[in-house]
C-alpha cells in the first residue's frame, strides 16, 4: 500500500503539481495512516515561524534582487577586468570571480547567467576567447557562489539539520567558514584550467587611471563583503543582522546614493524576491511536517540498515553518494533537494562518521556540478536560452570545466580538513 502511494505521488509530481503539495500530501497521509491528529501540520510550521535565523532568508534574497536590478554586475566587472585584464587568462579569471561574488549575494545560479552573461559573454568574445570556451565557463561559474557566504542554500542546511537535531550543536556560522577553502579551491582550480588554456591570449595593459575609476565608480559596493562577513566572523553581529544590514546597505546604496532603482520600481522588487521566499518556506514548512513522520516511522532507520547491508565501508558510501547527488543536482533544484534529502541523508551519514558540517560541503558541491550536468542541468537550458546556441554546444563547452570541478569534488569529499580545519570542528 506505501509503496502504491508513493507512485501515486510521483506519478502527480511528475505531471506538474507543485512541489509543496506533493510533500504535503504525503505527510498527511503518513500521519493520517498512524491515526494522528493533522493539525501537527500546522504545528510544524510553527516551529518553523519561531527560528531567529529565518529572517536572513527573505532579507538577503531581498537584497541579492534588488543588486541584480542595478548596475552593481556592471560596476563589478569592470573592476575585476582592471585588476586582472592585464593577466593571461585575466577576463576568463574576471568571470569566475564575479560569478562567484555574485550567485553568493543571489542565491540563484540561472540568475547569475542572465544578469552578468549578457556582459559577460561578448566582452570574452570580443577580446578573442573562443565560443566554447567562454560558453562554457560562463554556463558553470553561474554555480560557483553556492559555498561562499550568504549564500542562502548554506543557511537553508544549518536550518533543516537544526530543526531535525540528530547532529548536535551546528551554526551557521560554522557552515560559512567551512565553504571557503573549498569553494577558493574550485576558482583556483578554474582559473589556473583559464590561464593555461589562453596562454597565448593577448592582454590589455595595466592601467593605473582606468583601475582607480573602477574603484571609484564602485566604492560604494566594494565594502559590502567585507562589512558582512567581517560581521559575521567577529561575532559583531548574528547571521540574521548581518542580512538586515546587508539590506539597509544596498537600498541606501542603488536606490538613494546611484539611483538605480527608482522608489516606485521597489515594490514589484520586494514582490518578485518574495514569491521565491514564499515557495521555499512553504516546502521547507511541509517537509519538516514530513521528516517529523519520517523519523517516527524510522525510515531513515530502515535505510540505513538497507545501505549497511550492501555498503561495507564508509569510502564506498561517499563514492555512492556522489554519484548520486551529482544525479540528484541534474534533476531537481537546490532548494527542493535540500528540503527533500537532507532529512533521509543526514541521519545515515551520521552512522558512518561524517560530520554534518562536511556533509552540507558536499551536497553543495555536487549540486553546483549537477547544474549542469548533461543531459538536463538546468543551467545548460538557462544558457542555451540566454546566448541563443543549441544545448549540444553547451554540453560540448562544459565539459572541461565539469571534470576540473568533479575532481575537485572528490578532493573535497576525502578530504574532510578542508571543510573543517576553519570552523574548528
């Protein structure tokens, strides 16, 4: 009988029902099955309104909006060309480190690839990078940003392994200092791929007049990074009032100091960034509703004596892992994987000694590379659209850049000190 409701729920998801609905209706059922009162929905959801760091959801994707209406992508690049055109390989370095700044304020790879591939993709071409090269390299630095701070998909793990509390004592804090040395080493390993590649790349001159109007028309957003995660990390303040801040800053920056963005343009901003927050409380509302049944029913129990049974030793778990996410990272978006996953995953990871820390490093990291991964990364379609080339040419472009990162995947994955060495765990 589970087993026939579970197809009969993915047969609806599949067909298009929402997301929110699928889960919901599966919790329900689970709950109804057990003969509990349903109204446990409703107190799931107040567990959820009770979290202090629930505000920095909504605030920061507020502000990464209201960055990717005005001129700051503009501003960013053309600061990062003055400082590194003069480089071999500098532009193709430009957009990695741009990419990454921004899908980090964002949250949204297929964002990044819209707002900065429109400068970003002639401006390669112009300066005489070949087509695959620079398809390719905007198509996967879109995804970049997802280990650095703010990143909403950091802060959406800490909340769900809070909520579950199997895990201990784990904060946010700690799960921004842990993406670090691992997302750098993805751009290094990027740019030094860039640099070899264009080896023979002409380059512009270093240009004193031209770096210090970059850094003037900038000024106003340069500090932004280091006023929040300077924030942060001295314990000035919490993750929820450094996205107050955060967004304090940037209104005062686009809409009064550049007037970017006009007054009477911020509501339909405000709309635009909550309809996005909106979904993703609501599925994450309902899946803590379903974890809670999930657990009393000791599926993750169950599976994890299933994954025993068949899996011997801790290397071969995190090799099928991988494997899976990066399946997992093609087929869903970020959000609704985190959501759905992390409550199956977490407790089977724990009984093989990985530390949650280093387990939210890696979902990230696999679900950046499964972006896009053929054949259905959603980060391919997005760029196909954008930059009018067939999906086929995005899967030939990205390849190169897709077994530097896997690699760098599995660095990460084996080697735990590096998630885990900055937070001190």
């Amino acid at each position: 009988m589970s087993l026939l409701i579970g197809l009969l729920l993915l047969l609806i998801a599949l067909m298009g029902a929402p997301l929110f609905a699928v889960i919901a209706a599966g919790a329900m059922l689970g709950f109804y099955r057990e003969d509990l009162d349903l109204s446990i929905m409703g107190i799931e959801f107040y567990r959820l309104a009770e979290m202090p760091i629930l505000l920095a959801i909504p605030l920061f994707t507020f502000a990464g909006y209201l960055l990717s209406e005005s001129r700051a992508p503009a501003r960013l690049v053309r600061v990062t060309q003055a400082l590194l055109g003069w480089m071999h390989g500098g532009l193709a370095i430009v957009s990695l480190s741009a990419c990454a700044l921004f899908t980090a304020f964002t949250g949204a790879s297929g964002v990044t690839i819209v707002a900065l591939g429109a400068l970003l993709f002639p401006a390669l071409l112009k300066a005489g990078y070949k087509e695959n090269f620079s398809l390719g390299l905007i198509t996967t630095s879109g995804s970049l940003g997802l280990l650095f701070a703010p990143s909403l998909p950091l802060i959406l793990y800490g909340v769900i392994v809070q909520q579950m509390g199997v895990a201990g004592p784990l904060s946010i804090d700690e799960l921004f200092l842990a993406g670090i040395l691992p997302g750098v080493l993805m751009i290094v390993i990027l740019s030094i791929w860039s640099v070899w590649t264009n080896r023979i790349q002409k380059t512009q001159r270093f240009d004193w007049r031209e770096t210090r109007d970059a850094l003037l028309e900038a000024k106003w957003e340069l500090p932004l990074p280091f006023i929040v995660l300077g924030g942060i990390y001295s314990g000035y303040f919490a993750v929820s009032e450094a996205a107050a801040v955060t967004v304090l800053y940037v209104l005062i920056v686009e809409v009064l100091i550049y007037r970017e963005i006009p007054l009477q343009q911020l509501p339909e901003i405000v709309r635009e960034s909550m309809v996005m927050v909106g979904a993703i409380l609501i599925i994450l509302g309902v899946s803590l509703a379903s974890t809670n049944y999930m657990i009393d029913a000791q599926v993750p129990t169950q599976l994890f004596e299933f994954i025993s049974a068949n899996v011997s030793s801790k290397l071969t778990f995190l090799i099928l892992l991988n494997i899976f996410l990066l399946f997992l990272g093609a087929m869903l978006d970020i959000f609704s994987a985190l959501v759905l996953i992390i409550p199956l995953l977490l407790p089977v990871a724990l009984r093989f000694g990985i530390d949650p820390v280093h387990l939210g490093i890696i979902f990230l990291a696999n679900m950046q590379i499964g972006y896009f991964t053929p054949p259905v990364g959603i980060n391919l379609f997005i760029a196909s659209f954008r930059f009018g080339r067939p999906v086929a040419q995005l899967y030939r472009s990205t390849l190169p850049f897709f077994f530097l990162l896997l690699a760098t995947v599995l660095i990460i994955t084996y080697w735990p000190a590096l998630s885990l060495w900055l937070p001190g765990r």
